[in-house]
C-alpha cells in the first residue's frame, strides 16, 4: 500500500532491520510507553492551513455499498494521495559529557587506547543522529513534528518522498505537548501539503493509516482502526489527550502522519505502549484538534502562551458525591486547592468546588479541563459552572498565562488516634517544632501534621505521609485533637483535605 516500495532487500539484511528495536527504541517513559523516534531515522511534519479534503476520496452512499475491490481501492488511493506529504527528518547533535570526566582522559590507562584528547578541562563531547518522521502542512515548507524528534538538534535536514533533501530550522517547540515545528530552506518549489481533518468527528472502529519511516524504510503505510480516543494519564507529556489506534507504529515513525480515509491529518504519531521496544498493538497519536492551536501558535510567536485558572484539581470520586452535595452519577472536578492571587481566586472559587462546565460544555475529569484551559488564550474571559455546598453557582474568570514552571494539577505530645478508617495515624498540632521538622511552608497555618503512619493501615494504603497536614475532616476545619475527633463523629468514612508541600488535595478513606 505505498507508491514508493523499498526496494527487494537480501533476506539477512530484513532480519537486521527487524532486530533494531532495542537498538533504535527509546527507554520506556512510564510503564512501557516509548517514544517512537529512532536515534539514526528523520522524521518531518508539516501541517496544511489551505485546500480541503482529497474529492475523490469523500464518502459517499456509493460508497457505502462497494464491494471489497472498491474499498481496497479508496484505501490505495488514501495512501498514495498521502505519501508525498509525509517527510524524514534526520537530525544531528553535539552532546557534552558530564562533569568531572574531564580529567579522565588524562588518565594513562584511557591514554594507553585512546591517545592525546587534549587539556585537562577540556570537555569530552561526541557527535550523535537521530531519525524521525514529519507532515507538510504548508505549501511554504511547514512541517508538523514531535519535539522529541528535533529538541536539542543542531543540524535538522529533511528528505522528500521524491528524493530531494534541504535544511530545515526549528520554528518551535512545545514539550508539554511533544510537538514542534520546522521550516524548510531553499528552492523546494510548491509543496504538497496535507490538510487538517477535524479529529473530534473520528469515530470509535473508524479505519486510519500511519504514514512515516520506521526503522529508515521511507514511506510505510500501516493501517489500523481508532482503538480509544481521549487516552490520558499515559504519562508521556504533560497534557495528553491521544488517540489510540492499532496501526503498526515503530520507532522512526514519531512526527508522521495519522489519517483518515478522506485523506486528511487527523494525528501526529507520537509513542507506542510496547514492553519489547516494537509495535505491540498500541499507538498513540496527537490529535489535529489539540495539534493544530499549537501549531498556530508557534507559527505566530515561537512559543505556546498556555491559559491558566489557578487551581489545583482531583476527579471526583463516587464515594465523593454526598460530601460534597452533588446527586448519585454527577460528574464534574473537585477543586483541591486555589492558588493565592490566582484568575479562580479573583473570582470567587474556592476549594470543595465542584466544576461541572467551562463554557457551557460539560466537564467530567480533571484532564479534560486542563486541556481545554490550556488550550484557551490567556485573556479570554470563560465562563465556568460549579457546585458548592449542593447550589449550583457559575462564575466568569480572565484567564491569565500558565506559568513556565506550573501545570494546572491534578496534595507538642504526640497522640495516636484510633478508629475506625483514622486508625493508624499518629497526630500533633501544627506547631512552631513540627513546622521545621517537616519544612511546612507558612502558607498553611492551622491543621493537624501526621507524625507517624502505621504500616499496612488504610492511611498507609491511601498514600497519606509524615509530614502532612490535615486541614479538613468531613467538610470541618481542625486545628487540634478535639476538632478532629469532634468532626471524625462515628462515621466509618473520613473525606480529609490534606496539605502536601504547600497544596492540598481531598482523600476518602475506608
């Protein structure tokens, strides 16, 4: 299903190219999540602002009663109205070793096989390549990529499906997201640019194709369908909203393109959930419609001004729901904490919201709502819904600019206090000893700190630590024993509000 195939290479040298994962795949990012890029394969990107769907490829009633021959065709031809806007980036790298092995090479032994490296502050550095894939998105020379795949390259050179190779700059990068942008240089001509689909309208068991360069086999096309859509919690980049699909991706396909049978970019292919470095099955692409404002964005400034609301966030458990006054099945975002000064705090939010819509559309987990502010400009004045004590109230708030170093969240005798869900921990006022001890910061002024956590007990199990500070017992402020006991009462179940390094966040125990 390619317009270009690789040519008939020896049987040996296919196995070779096969045995390269380990070789090419990047260490796992979180719980065998790789990104697929290859150290030694280019992958370009680019993302089209003009033209629209492929005509012929638009479906149709007729389509829809085809027979098998005639949707092998549609698929035939997808893949070879793709191809030549699909890139290989290769990029180059000059790495300095670290410090303190400077001196190292002073060393008779290191001399003895390596000979003379100069002074004895002279850094060791070596040169290194790597390998990815990218989409033409602009006729001007626009390519849509991963960060990963250009971030910290100093030499960035893309190779066209028709053989042309040229310079490429970095444009630039976002790594919250993982995607970047590159201009290519030179007489390239009028370049066939790929247009943006609306991945929002891509249904669950809709066919896709991966188009990119695994393993430096330019050109592949793999198809697959839309496994998941809205995957989170990866633990990849900082704001994830991935589509997942079971197209073969590899390492060297990071950047290239996901699409749908129309012909349009509705991902950049970006990771792969793989326990041996390969294609396992799991892919995940970026999707056009969080793709496409950050590319606007770096196309416009260089850099991606992110909204900010201020809070610190948590989902909204169901053994929540009472507590918090919100009906059996709501869904929404519990507000752990607000920031001090923050566009919530201006606005009247406090912690024990419940956000429930931003704009008007409903809000059920705590990514999808750091997404969607991220993704509004700094400035906009938003609408947001939200319940507090079981009354529903609304709100509007300026959102101001993320900062650089925050990303909206998702917390004198000792007496060990038994009971119940409580039993294990062992308490003490916040005091002027206890505040040094565990380094509270002075922002939190009243609690009670937990100075011990009996191993194997439900405090232990739900991740409370020394060094906390309970501020909440039950919706009820504590600021010493008897307020706890008094709001503890005889309930097997505690909601805690909990500080942890200066933020707070709610736990439900028992």
């Amino acid at each position: 299903m390619q317009s270009n195939p690789t040519p008939n290479l020896p049987q040996r040298a296919v196995a070779a190219v096969r045995s390269r994962p380990a070789v090419f795949g990047f260490g796992a990012l979180f719980l065998g999540v790789a990104l697929t890029c290859s150290p030694q394969l280019p992958v370009p990107g680019d993302t089209a602002h003009v033209g629209g769907a492929l005509p012929f490829l638009a479906p149709s009633s007729a389509s829809a009663g085809a027979s098998d021959n005639g949707s092998l065709n549609l698929i035939s031809d997808t893949a070879e109205a793709v191809l030549p806007s699909v890139v290989n980036i290769a990029t180059a790298r000059t790495q300095t070793l670290d410090e303190g092995m400077g001196s190292l090479h002073n060393d008779p032994f290191f001399k003895r096989f390596f000979g003379e490296r100069g002074g004895e502050n002279e850094p060791l550095e070596r040169r290194t390549s790597g390998m990815g894939s990218g989409v033409i998105v602009g006729a001007d020379g626009v390519v849509l990529t991963n960060n990963h795949v250009v971030d910290g390259a100093d030499e960035v050179k893309v190779r066209l499906s028709d053989g042309r190779e040229f310079d490429a700059v970095v444009v630039g990068k976002d790594k919250r997201s993982d995607l970047a942008v590159i201009r290519l240089q030179g007489d390239f001509g009028d370049l066939p640019a790929l247009s943006l689909g609306d991945s929002s309208s891509l249904r669950l068991g809709e066919v896709v194709l991966a188009v990119g360069n695994p393993f430096g086999l330019d050109g592949t096309v793999t198809m697959g369908i839309v496994s998941a859509q809205g995957r989170s919690g990866v633990g990849i980049v900082d704001y994830e909203d991935f589509i997942q699909t079971d197209a073969a991706i590899n390492p060297g396909n990071s950047g290239g393109a996901l699409v749908n049978l129309r012909g349009e970019l509705v991902g950049i292919n970006t990771a792969i959930a793989s326990r041996s470095g390969g294609y396992q099955g799991i892919g995940f692409a970026i999707p056009t419609s969080m793709a496409r404002p950050i590319m606007d964005s770096l196309l416009a400034t260089g850099r991606v001004e992110r909204g900010w609301l201020g809070v610190a966030i948590q989902d909204l458990e169901p053994e929540m729901l009472e507590a918090f006054g919100m009906k059996p099945g709501a869904r929404g975002v519990l507000v752990g904490d607000v920031m001090s000064g923050s566009p919530a705090e201006q606005a009247g939010l406090k912690n024990g919201d419940v956000i429930t819509r931003l704009e008007g559309a409903a809000v059920e987990a705590v990514q999808e709502l750091r997404n969607r502010v991220a993704l509004s400009p700094a400035g906009k004045v938003v609408r947001v819904d939200y319940v507090r004590g079981g009354k529903d109230k609304s709100a509007k708030v300026t959102l101001g600019v993320l900062p650089e170093d925050g990303v909206a969240s998702l917390a004198p005798e000792d007496e060990a206090v038994e009971g119940e869900a409580l039993a294990g921990l062992e308490l003490a006022p916040l005091d002027a000893a206890s505040r040094r001890r565990f380094d509270v910061p002075d922002s939190v002024n009243r609690g009670l700190v937990v100075l011990r956590v009996e191993p194997g007990s439900d405090a232990a199990e739900a991740g409370i630590r020394p060094g906390d500070v309970i501020l909440e017992v039950n919706r009820r402020r504590v600021s010493d024993l008897g307020s706890f006991k008094d709001a503890r009462g005889e309930t097997p179940r505690a909601l805690l509000l909990l500080s942890r390094a200066g933020r707070s966040h709610y736990l439900m125990l028992g």
